[in-house]
C-alpha cells in the first residue's frame, strides 16, 4: 500500500546542530500515527516539514507516492495537510464559525460577494455548525466567542477545523497536553472519529497512555531519525519508552533487545 505521507532521508541543519539526520517517515491511509520522542530528538522539525513549515535541506517528501516541495504550510494545505498546532491558533475573541474559516472566509454570491466582499456569515456559521455536529461537538452556536469555551471545546474546535479542510492529512501537535482527564478523553475519542471517517491523524504526544489508547502505530523518533515503528498491539509501553531513551533497539530479526546486551556480544554498530 503506498502511504498517504512520506518522508525519505529528510536532512534539515541549523549551523552546526543536525535536526533531522536522515529522517524517515509513512502514514497509511485510515490510522492514527503516533509520533513520539524526548525533547531535542527532532521529531518536532519533522513534523513541521511535513506540514510545510520547515524546507528540508536533504531528503524527500511524497504524497500518494508522488515527490512534493513545500515552501509553506499553504503548500501543504493545498495538497489536504491540515494541522493543529499545540498553540491552537486560534482567535479568542472571534466566534466559532469565523475561527473555523479563518484565512478562507466564503463570500456571499453575486453582486453582493463579487462587488461589495460581504462574507457569507450565515453559510459559514451552518456549515460549521454541521462539521461540529458531524463529529459528534457538542456546541450549540457557532456565533459563540471562543474565549467562553473551556480548554477541551477549544481543542475541538481548532480539531473540526482541521477535519473540515484536511482531505489527506490531519497532523495534531499534543492535542491533550493543557487539558484534563474528561475534556482528554473527549478529544481522544475526537481524533478516533476522524479516522473512523477515513482520514488518517498524525498524533505527536508525550503521554504514552494516551498513545496506547488511541494509535495504531508507534513512530519512534531519536537522535534526528525514525529508530522504531511498532504496534500498541504487539509491544509495551516500556519497550517503546526503551526504544525511544536508547536502551533498547529493533534487532536484526525485528525483536526488541537491550543495548547494553548487543555491545556486551559484540553485535553492536
């Protein structure tokens, strides 16, 4: 099957710190990807190349197995990669239906849209009302400002967005990370509505229960590369912590096994 997003050897240095070291990456189509590192190990550089924020010095990005160049996150935008930053970027004090339309605001037809730029402020607000209702958000008015909303509807908020505009990729930077028990739950069980609908979530977090609970594979990322791809299924949580703080790696014959046994047999390189 040829994976929705890709990476292939992808090289980005700042001066003298390599932040991605021959980085590899592949998303299929209908999972969650987690993504998952210690800070510094570059998986937030990959994220951002995929999603056109970074421009990778080395290496290769494809999308349906067709190479890409990305000199922007519009780039990534106008082939379906949606992302939700950690930050959200959203605008606290505008309702919902404009944040959700924000930068593609639709203009009313006709004279009205062409001559006087009026937007489309019923149409916006219905059809975000229907994104919302669709997945399952459980808000009433798309004219509330997203100020009044609490942590976990904002999240769902910037998530809808995302899901109304991304036709390939959703890409969501620690979606639960400022966020409690229940409103994480709620926006866990968000990002497995999004790809019950088909489109595949890459999900970059810290939180390993979270991880476990919703993904379907697990990329691990250190020292500016992929050094695991494993499945919640068939390995631990430990191993998966061990993979990504260097203690353990993938043998030769696909098995998890301890570092320090490997250079202790001389089988280390």
């Amino acid at each position: 099957m040829t994976p929705v997003l890709q990476g292939i050897g992808l090289v980005k240095r700042y001066g003298r710190v390599t932040a991605m070291d021959g980085a590899d990456f592949d998303l299929e189509a209908g999972e969650v990807l987690a993504v998952v590192g210690d800070n510094g190990a570059g998986k937030s550089t990959l994220i951002k190349a995929l999603s056109g924020a970074v421009i990778p010095d080395e290496g290769q990005i494809l999308v349906d197995g067709s190479p890409v160049r990305f000199h922007s996150p519009l780039d990534a935008r106008k082939y379906g990669i949606e992302t939700v930053y950690q930050d959200l970027a959203l605008a606290p004090a505008q309702d919902i239906a404009t944040n959700m339309f924000m930068g593609r605001e639709r203009r009313r037809p006709g004279f009205l849209g062409t001559a006087l730029r009026l937007l489309d402020s019923r149409g916006m607000r219905a059809e975000a009302q229907r994104v919302l209702d669709e997945l399952g958000i459980g808000i009433k008015s798309m004219a509330q400002p997203v100020e009044t909303l609490s942590g976990g509807q904002r999240q769902a908020v910037a998530v809808a967005r995302a899901a109304a505009f991304g036709t390939r990729v959703v890409i969501m930077d620690e979606p639960t990370a400022a966020l409690g028990v229940a409103e994480s739950a709620k926006v866990l069980e968000l990002i497995g509505r999004i790809r019950d609908r088909g489109l595949p979530v890459v999900l970059i977090s810290h939180n390993m229960p979270h991880v476990f609970e919703i993904a379907d594979r697990v990329h691990v990322h250190r020292l500016g590369k992929r050094v695991a791809v494993v499945s919640p299924r068939t390995h631990t949580m430990n191993q998966v912590v061990g993979l990504l703080t260097g203690a353990l790696r993938i043998g030769a014959d696909g098995e998890v096994e301890e570092v320090a046994q490997a250079v202790h047999t001389g089988l280390d390189r």
